[in-house]
C-alpha cells in the first residue's frame, strides 16, 4: 500500500533537482515521520543543505510527526500548514521556526 504523501515527494524531489546551490535560501535538514493511525509508517529526510530526500532516519533541526493524509494534503496545499500546525495535527521537535521557512517552499511546488 503507498501513501498518500508520496506524489507530494515526488514533487519536492523534482522542486530539489532545480534549485541552484549557489542561490539557496535554506540551509537546513528536515525529518518527517510518517503515521497511519498513530503508528510511524516511513521516515523521510529532507536535506536542504545537500539538497536531497531519501527515506531513512537522520539527524535534523526540524522533526515532524504527521499523519501520511494530513501531510499529503499540505504537500497538494489543500491544507494550510499553519493551521494544521495551530490545530495540533503536527508534532514538532527542534526549531519550530524552520516550518515557517519550508511552508514558504512548498508554495513554490508545482
């Protein structure tokens, strides 16, 4: 079974392939863990400074816990992470901070 989420990947991996390491404006490694009824199903990485996505577990400034639909519907920005965040729905550890800057390039997935 695959996830929700994964065509939202699928987008940030061909958003990463086009950014211009000289022009970055973040510089940071995030980690999302996946759920599905409360139970973390896939971890993923998001490295901005070496401009990767992988799944598998890692160091990160900015850990995420989030439901595999909630995620998918941010990603497919049906849902505003924000308000998802305000409403309890995301869990965070490390510089909370850093959502505010990555909600910022999600807007620019196609």
């Amino acid at each position: 079974m695959g996830l929700a989420c994964e065509e939202g990947f699928n987008k940030i991996r061909t958003r990463i392939e086009t950014i211009d390491p000289s022009e970055r404006k973040v510089l940071a490694v995030f980690k999302f863990q996946i759920t599905q009824n409360g139970e973390i199903v896939k971890t993923m990485i998001l490295d901005l400074v070496q401009l990767t996505l992988f799944e598998g577990d890692g160091e990160a400034e900015c850990r995420m816990k989030i439901d595999d639909q909630i995620l998918a519907d941010i990603l497919e920005k049906r849902t505003d992470a924000g308000e998802a965040l305000k409403a309890g729905l995301i869990e965070v550890e490390g510089k909370r901070e850093l959502l505010l800057v990555l909600k910022e390039q999600i807007a620019h997935l196609n």
